[in-house]
C-alpha cells in the first residue's frame, strides 16, 4: 500500500524491473547462444535487481556480434558475474520464496533466516546448480550434487552473509511492513537483498570460477555447417542480418538439424575447464571465512533489532522517526507506537468540521440515551494538515454530553475501530463494571462488538470521558469528549456570561502519517489542538466589555502539563475536578497548570476591549510544528472583547 513517499519510488522500480527484465528474456531467446539455465539465470537475476541485472548482462554477456559470444564472455570478471548469476539466480529464488512463506506463517524472523538460507541452498544446490546445469557438469546427478556442495557452499554463505543483515536490518526497522509479502517495500527489500548478496558473492565466485570449481559463463552452439554457411552466404549478400533473423533461422533449421545429429557443442568461456586447481586448505579457509561471514550476517542485526518478532507480530507498523528501537522491543509497543494506517480510515470529515459538538439525547423511558461510535477518521487540525484521529462520532474532541445530576443515563457504545477499547467516565461514581478499565472492570469491547454503559449520574461539574483501553495510543489519537453536568440545583452554578470549553490535545504528525504522541523519545508531539484545532483554526470567542466568561479547561491530553494562561487580568479559579470551591477557597490567578486528567473551571472578566490571547505557556505548544502563523500556533485562542 502507499503510505510514505518511497512507495512511489518503489513502483517507480518494478517497472524498470518488470521492463529490464522483459529486455533481457526477449534478448536470452531470440539470438544469445547460452545455455537455457544461463538464460533463466539472468532473467531471474535481472527480475530481482532490475536496471542493474540488465547492466551487467548488456555488459558481460550479450553477444555484441553474431558469433562473438565465446570470445566476449571471456574475461575472469564476465566469468565471475556469470557464476555468481547462477549461485544468486537459484540461491535467491529459494530465499525469496521461503521468505513469503514464513512471513505468511507468521514465523519470528530468525526461524525465517534459517529456513532462508536451507531453502535457498537446496533450490541452489538440488536445483539449479545439479539439475539444470547436469548437461554442463556431465556425470550423474549424484555426481554433480557432490562436486557442487562446496562450491554452493562457499558462494551461499558469501551472498546470504550480505543479504541476511539488510533484510533483517531493513525489515525490523521503522517500516514493518516490509515483513508483509503483500507490501511493496517487502519486494524493494527482497531486490535490495539480492543486490547486496549479489556483490558479497562476487569476489568468492571470481576466485573459485579462476580455480575451475565453478561454471561461469558459457556458450552453447547448435552446429549445423550447412546452415552456417547460408547463413555467412545471405549475411555477404545484404550485407546485414539482425539477431532475430539469425536467432529465428537457428531455431527453425538449425535446430532440428541439430537436434536429429546430436551436434551441441557447449564451450565454457575461456577456455575453463571444470577440474579444480584450488587445495583443500584454501577451500576449508573459504569455507571457514564465509561461515563466519554468515554468522555474523545473520546474528549481528539482532543486536539492534528484535528478531524473535514475526510480521504477524509486528502487523505491519510503521514506527514514529526518531524511535529508540532495540532488539528487546515487543511487537505489542511497536503496534501501540506505530501510525494510524492510512487505509483504515472510515470517513473523511469536512476540513472545516468542529468536534464538541452537543449531542441530544433519546429519551426512553425517562433515560437520557446516547449513542456512541469509535472510528478512524481523518480530521484537519489546520486547513492544510490534516491527522489519521481516532475519534467518537466522527468528530475530535467527541460529542458532548450534556446532562443534570440525578439523570438516568445509558451510553449505547458501538466499536469500529480495528482494535478493542472501551469507555471510562472520568471522575464519576458509577458503578464498578460502567467504570471502563478494559481487563480490569470489563473485558475490551471487540472490533464491531458493543457495550453499554448505564448509571445515575449523582454529581455535577466539569467531567470527560476517554477511552481506557491502550488509553496512551487511543485517547492520544483523540478518543476523548467532554462531559458537562449541571447541578440539580441551578442557583449551585457558578454564574457567568459566558461558556467556553476547552479540551487540550497533543498530536505527532510527520511524513504523511499520523502517531500517538507520547512523553517517550521519538514520540514527542508536533501539533497541539485546542478543541480539535490548532491556532489560528481554533475558535475565536466575542465579549463585550464587562461581560465574564467561564473558561472550563480540561486535561483530555495525555502528555504535558500545561500552564494555561490568559491575557488581560487575572481569573478566579471557582472549580477544580468538577468540584466548585468554597467562596472562601476561591482565588485569583492567571495561569493555571492543567495536567492530564484535571479540570479547571475559571472566570475571567472582560475589563478592556481588544484581542486577549488564552494559551499555554510553553511555547514549543503554540507553533504548529514549530512554526508560527499569525502570531503563534497550537494551543492559542483569541476572545475578542469589543
Ligand atoms: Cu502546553
């Protein structure tokens, strides 16, 4: 799926793959006198390392010229990538498939790095290199899998020593869904994999092709004389002949001929001959040093990154940039840390769509009913940024619910998210099991599943509600909404003009997606929303001159605490955690510090008109982003006092 920008770039080369490798089958068949092992070996090499498979064909082994091939492969290093194409072309192969495999399996990584490596060797070994190529090695096939187990050997350890780390490197890192065969990037890892195996088995292959042990590239000729010579006769008549008329006439009659007398002749470049010069000290330190190349390809990645996980484990994930990840990080905080994946998405809200909106109940049977949902939404937090939010009733911060002390209430809670969660009632006595701790007071409500939620509501205040389940990835992606009650008695209120809620949030967006802030490196947040919103989106609240306004600050971020300040004079604090102070412990302030989980109900009075800015006093919270736009960001608003 696309998610970040290098999938485009991924894309981008599978066609050149998919074109390159097209080029090369078509030139294989249609005139290069190569055996057909040698003509898959190169197609399957230069599916897997595309433009870089076409470059070191064209440049090692395409016939420039009709009749050139034996002369033009001849060169030790044109040997040596023709024997490190057939070892990558067969040994890849193997790897490629057991990697699909285990990854469908759900096998951990380093199960998959040995089965890569047993299957790649076999499909090398069993294969391609004693089947396929019998014909070239002569001898039984027994024969040939003896004569070619250390060779394979040597050549196997020298490629997967290279393309073990990347893959484990690459596949544990921050974008887990290369672990996914269904994801482009677990291919572009595979390509990359092959090509770093390719050149940690190249030299290996140069010596041991220098040393007659392996087969590099050869030429295979149908020898039909007579054909030959029309041939040489029509070429002096019209002066040129394309490789396809050559290619097109050999296979016609050339072949045929060929075939009925039996005359194949197979010539390996150079003049080699299989025998062998290398001594058995050489071979043993060979395969010694590639053995240990191996090992440490293969173990030292699970120093960084955590190897015992499967792509089932990590489903997936793409983690925030600048995680700490290490090799004992579980699966299940890589999947609490990672983005919000873009495809889950339910429903796309208007970019000028507010949350906090008041949501009327149903009364049945003198009970204040409420339906709720949870979905994945996307919501702009600015005209052009818009985050991938968890959210309830498709809206960030959720609906609000407005009720009187003594009320009957029931919550209707439907789950469309694609993992549990459940609903707590910040502040209430409700009963234990309404209370919401998911695996504490109720099991978590499934993907799909419901609950309901019913009480007396017996207080009365400024209160919210949040979910309770992975509460640090779920109320962070804006699970959250405000709960107001009034009191039964309405002369209890605190009075004033004026009645603004404010619901405070912290946001990660970086590189298209969207991820849980959290208080932990690599997780810090970006975006702050007041409402929903960041400034100068946030609301802007008119007053007159005398007017008061009671600001209701609540703490429904996860995160900071953060000092809330308001411009133009100081407010009365009149209400802390939904609980109205005594006149006599009433006080004066203008900052107050609102921690996650804490409400504050204040008065400010609008002594002198203009512009009075409310906002957090810590500064990296009003820029969005880090930058400034009409004189701040984040968590700022404006009452404009006329
Ligand atoms: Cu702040």
């Amino acid at each position: 799926m696309i998610a970040l920008p290098y999938d485009y770039f991924l894309i981008a080369w599978f066609v050149l793959a998919a074109g390159s490798t097209a080029y090369v089958a078509f030139d294989q068949f249609n005139g290069n006198p190569e055996p057909t092992v040698m003509k898959w070996g190169f197609i399957l090499v230069t599916l897997y390392m595309g433009p870089f498979g076409l470059l070191l064909y064209v440049l090692a082994d395409k016939e420039p010229r009709p009749g050139e091939h034996e002369h033009f492969t001849s060169p030790l290093w044109k040997q040596g990538v023709g024997s490190t194409i057939h070892c990558v072309a067969g040994d890849a192969t193997g790897i490629i498939l057991a990697a699909t495999v285990t990854a469908l399996l759900g096998l951990p990584m380093w199960i998959d790095l040995i089965v890569e490596y047993i299957a790649g060797f076999s499909f090398g070994l069993f294969i391609f290199q004693s089947l396929f190529m019998k014909k070239m090695m002569g001898g039984t096939y027994w024969e040939n899998v003896r004569k070619s187990f250390m060779p394979e050997f040597i050549s196997m350890n020298a490629m997967m020593a290279g393309m073990a780390p990347t893959m484990s490197l690459l596949m544990m890192g921050r974008d887990m869904r290369a672990m996914d065969p269904l994801e482009f990037v677990f291919w572009g890892v595979m390509s990359l994999g092959v090509m770093v195996g390719f050149t940690t088995a190249y030299p290996f292959n140069v010596w041991m092709v220098k040393k007659k042990i392996k087969h590099g590239l050869m030429t295979e000729r149908l020898e039909a004389p007579g054909q030959q010579r029309d041939m040489s006769g029509m070429k002096s008549e019209t002066g040129q002949m394309s490789d396809e008329q050559m290619s097109h006439m050999e296979g016609h009659g050339g072949q045929q001929k060929a075939k009925k007398s039996g005359e194949r002749e197979v010539s390996h470049g150079g003049g080699h001959q299989m025998g062998g010069d290398a001594t058995t000290p050489q071979l043993a330190a060979l395969a010694g040093v590639t053995s240990f190349l191996l090992i440490s390809g293969m173990v030292i990645p699970g120093f960084s990154v955590n190897l015992g996980l499967s792509a089932r484990d990590v489903d997936g994930s793409i983690m925030p940039p600048g995680m700490i990840n290490t090799f004992d990080l579980p699966g299940e905080a890589m999947k609490d840390m990672a983005a919000v994946k873009p495809r889950q998405v339910a429903y796309v809200a208007a970019p000028d769509a507010r949350g906090d909106k008041v949501l009327a109940p149903r009364i049945e049977n003198g009970v204040k009913v409420f339906d709720i949902k949870a979905e994945i939404i996307r919501w702009n937090i600015l005209p052009d940024v818009a985050v991938e939010a968890y959210a309830y009733n498709r809206q960030v911060p959720g609906p609000r619910l407005q009720v009187t002390e003594g009320d009957h209430v029931r919550i209707n809670f439907r789950n469309a998210l694609p993992e549990s969660t459940t609903v707590h009632w910040h502040g209430l006595i409700v009963p234990n099991e309404m209370d919401g701790p998911a695996n504490v007071t109720q099991d978590p409500v499934p993907p799909g599943g419901s609950y309901t939620y019913e009480f007396d509501v017996a207080q009365s205040g400024t209160y919210f509600y949040h979910s309770h389940d992975h509460p640090d990835r779920q109320q962070a992606l804006g699970l959250y909404g405000a709960l107001l009650i009034a009191p039964k008695d309405p002369s209890a209120e605190v009075k004033a003009d004026l009645d603004y809620t404010i619901q405070l949030q912290e946001w990660l967006k970086r590189e298209w997606l969207t991820y849980p802030a959290m208080l932990m490196e690599g997780a810090l947040p970006n975006y702050f929303t007041i409402n929903g919103k960041a400034y100068p989106s946030t609301d802007t609240v008119g007053m007159k001159v005398g007017q008061t306004i009671k600001l209701r600050f609540i703490g429904t971020n996860n995160n900071f605490v953060h000092p809330m300040h308001v411009h133009g004079g100081p407010f009365e604090v009149v209400a802390v955690d939904g609980i109205n102070l005594k006149e006599s412990a009433r006080y004066q302030a203008d900052t107050v510090n609102v921690g996650p989980g804490q409400r504050y109900d204040v008065v400010w009075t609008a002594r002198k008109p203009g512009k009075w800015l409310v906002h957090c006093h810590i500064p990296h919270h009003t820029a969005n982003n880090n930058v400034e736009h009409k004189g701040g960001g984040g968590l700022m608003l404006v009452l404009n006092v006329q």
